[in-house]
C-alpha cells in the first residue's frame, strides 16, 4: 500500500509539474519552422530577390529578416512578402543594403 499512494503522488506531481505544457513546445517550434520556410519561398519567388543573401527566422510567428540586398525597394519588398505569410504576426526587418 505504501508504494501506492508514491506512485500516485508522482504520477500526480508530474500532471502538475508542467509535464503536459512542455509537449506543446516541438508544435511552436514546428510552426516556426513551416512558417519560416513559407516565407523563405515567397522571397525565393521574387526575382528581384532571388538572388539576395537573406537570413529568416521565426519565433512565436514574430519573423525576423537579416542579411544583405542590392537595394532599399528590395528591404520594402522582402517585408512585404513575409507579411503576406500565414502566421505571420509582425517582422522585424534586419536587412542591410550591400
């Protein structure tokens, strides 16, 4: 009986220990991830861009756009596309002209 009620009560702290909380992190970094990529391509679309040297990341959809371009249309350009990508919430635009 003893050993019981310690299991129990891990079991228990586990279920209230955040356990079940952590398993939604891979989701967020996974939709990181896709959105990211989506938005690698939109750039990657663009011929004005194509050709760019354009750093993307993504957390918690808040897109971050580093690297260098030939042109401040094409800083413009590359935020606007990242804008149009679902679940996209906000950019922060880091690129530099060349």
């Amino acid at each position: 009986m003893r050993h019981w009620k310690q299991v129990v009560a891990l079991l228990a702290a586990m279920a209230l220990g955040g356990c079940g909380s952590t398993s939604l992190l891979p989701a967020k970094a996974a939709d990181d991830a896709a959105i990211a990529s989506s938005v690698k391509a939109a750039i990657g679309s663009s011929p004005e861009l194509k050709t760019a040297e354009i750093d993307v990341a993504s957390r918690e959809g808040i897109v971050q756009l580093s690297g260098y371009v030939s042109s401040a249309e094409s800083v413009a350009t590359a935020a606007s596309l990242a804008r149009t990508v679902k679940g996209v919430k906000s950019v922060k635009n880091d690129l530099r002209l060349k």
